[in-house]
C-alpha cells in the first residue's frame, strides 16, 4: 500500500459518522514524547470536546523503534495509528492519511514532538463553525528558559526537560506549559505579527484537497520547509486566517533536525535552496491580517505584553 500500513477500519471514510476534525500528527523516533503529546490531544485533557467531535491519526513516520499501537489508543477510541515506510519528508505519510480520514475539516501537527494547549480543538472548530473558509492557526513555542537552538548549548537536554515538566502540573491545567516556554523563532513576533508557520494547521477538508495537501517535493530531512509551505500557500490561496489567542505548541527537546541543532548548523539555507528550487521565489512569512478567537490564561498574559510591544515597535518603524 505505497509503504503505508493502516488499520483496517481505518482505511475508508464513514460520511454519515464523520467527526467535525481529524488531526493528522507525525512520529519519528519519538517513544518519549509521542505519549505526552497524545495526551494533549485526548478528550481527558482538551476542554469543551468530546471523542465524537474528531479523530486522531498518529503517523508514525519510519521510526526505528515503532510506536505502539497500544499506547496510541489509550487515549480515546477516536485515536488511531498508521505506520509509514522511513522517508526523509513526512509529507507523503501525513497526506495518505488525510486521505484515508473522515473530518470535515484536517489538522496537521507535522512535528509529534508539540504538546498543545487545552482549548485548541475547541477554539478550532469554533473557529470552522465562524468562516466559510479559514486557514486556524496556532503560534509555536518551545519549552525551556530559551528557544532550544540557544538553550541546549547551555545545558538544556530531554533530563532538564523532563525536571522542567514535572515542576508544573501541566497534566491538570495545560496553560501552566506557558510558564515554562519561550516562543519558537517561526512565532518570535508573538500573536500580532507575521507567523513563518503554524504546528496546528487547519482548513476544511474541500480547501484541503484543493491544496493539494502538503508538496511531497519537499524531500529534505523532517520536511524542510514544507510546513512553511503549506502555512503561507494556505494563506495566500485561502479565507481568513484566523489565529487562537491564548492557545498554542509546546515543542519538546528530542534531538530535531531543525529545533535542536545550535543555529551554526542549522540547515535553514539548504532549505531555503529547495524551496526556490520549487516555488521559484523565496520564501517569506505571509502577511495577512488576521481574526483572533481564544481567551487569555493568566499564564499567557506575559506574550501577550510582548506581543503588543512587538507590534506597536513594528508599526513605529514602518514595518
């Protein structure tokens, strides 16, 4: 089946039971994350959903050790697993199951190493219920005192992420992941400036596919910049671009290509390369204006302080 194994009650869509999102997260070499990431998507920890409104996919991308089937569904019994054949991109797994899912509308988290928190699926599909046509987007940040490029020159490691995690009791009120991040370069304008990407991407199922899902040219390792891509194709293509206020990904330490090697070796230039090479332009992080819905924790309330003074420097300078 094209190097994808899927369940077999997984590999049609079922219109007259559909759920209103299918999430589509992506796994590779992932044991110690994969599970609190889950979690974060299950219906004990997202509020004002149940397992009826969406479906979760985790795709495991060729890692060495597979993920079990077991503890992917524990989580809920709209939890399932397809197992993909190791490629450098994940694009070609993540679109295989978008075609074998049910939802009306589909989310990708390309990176399973991003935590979420606890009113993202129900700001989203709020957000669908709203607009005819929208590109949901979520800002990104990393747990640790800094983003993790900088942070693991100083020590940072999964054993200081995993003292940082337990110091929060993050399992029963997810906003306390704010007080222990940072924002991820991609989201370092914060909520009122241009985004490079979202991790929790969504769109309806039609707009979807007229996107043609993510570009499987895209070959480098972990993707390059293919959710970049597909976050400003969505963008430009696309209605409204609705952001979640007070919502977001937490990316944990696991040794990524791109979020965990210093900035000195980061392969941001020859990803940049391959995207000319395909799109015949750079890239750039698209500027649309934005609708916000979501509410403000009081964990979040310091980005919001930066964000405001990071667009009011913006607009003083012109930019």
């Amino acid at each position: 089946m094209n190097g994808y194994a899927f369940d077999e009650r997984f590999t049609a869509r079922h219109p007259m039971h559909a759920p209103a999102l299918s999430v589509i997260v992506a796994f590779r070499n992932m044991a110690r994350e994969a599970p609190r990431t889950l979690f974060t998507l299950s219906p004990a920890y997202q509020r004002g959903v149940t397992a009826a409104d969406y479906e979760v996919i985790a795709v495991d991308a060729g890692s060495t050790i597979p993920l079990d089937e077991g503890m992917v569904r524990q989580h809920g019994p709209n939890f399932r697993l397809l197992r993909a054949a190791d490629a450098p991109s994940p694009a070609g797994a993540i679109n295989a199951a978008a075609r074998a899912s049910a939802g009306s509308a589909v989310a990708v988290c390309i990176d399973g190493a991003r935590m979420l928190s606890p009113g993202v699926l129900r700001h989203t599909l709020a957000a669908l219920r709203s607009h005819d046509d929208p590109v949901v987007a979520t800002l990104a940040w990393h747990l640790g005192p800094k983003m993790q490029n900088i942070s693991m020159l100083e020590g940072y490691d999964q054993a200081a992420e995993d003292a940082l995690l337990g110091s929060v009791d993050w399992r029963a009120d997810g906003y306390e992941l704010f007080r222990i991040a940072c924002l991820a370069g991609s989201s370092a304008g914060g909520w009122f400036r241009p985004l490079a990407e979202s991790n929790f991407l969504t769109v309806r199922r039609a707009s979807w596919e007229r996107l043609g899902g993510l570009d499987e040219r895209f070959q480098s390792a972990g993707g390059g910049f293919v959710n970049l891509d597909y976050y400003r194709e969505a963008c430009e293509r696309l209605g409204q671009l609705v952001i979640l206020l007070g919502e977001g990904t937490f990316h944990q330490f696991h040794g990524g290509v791109a979020t965990n090697v210093p900035l000195a070796e980061h392969p941001g230039l020859r990803f940049q390369d391959e995207y000319v090479a395909i799109r015949g332009r750079d890239f750039a992080p698209p500027a649309n204006a934005a609708i916000y819905l979501g509410g403000l924790p009081p964990q979040a309330l310091p980005f919001l302080t930066s964000s405001v003074a990071q667009a009011v420097a913006a607009t003083g300078s012109g930019a």
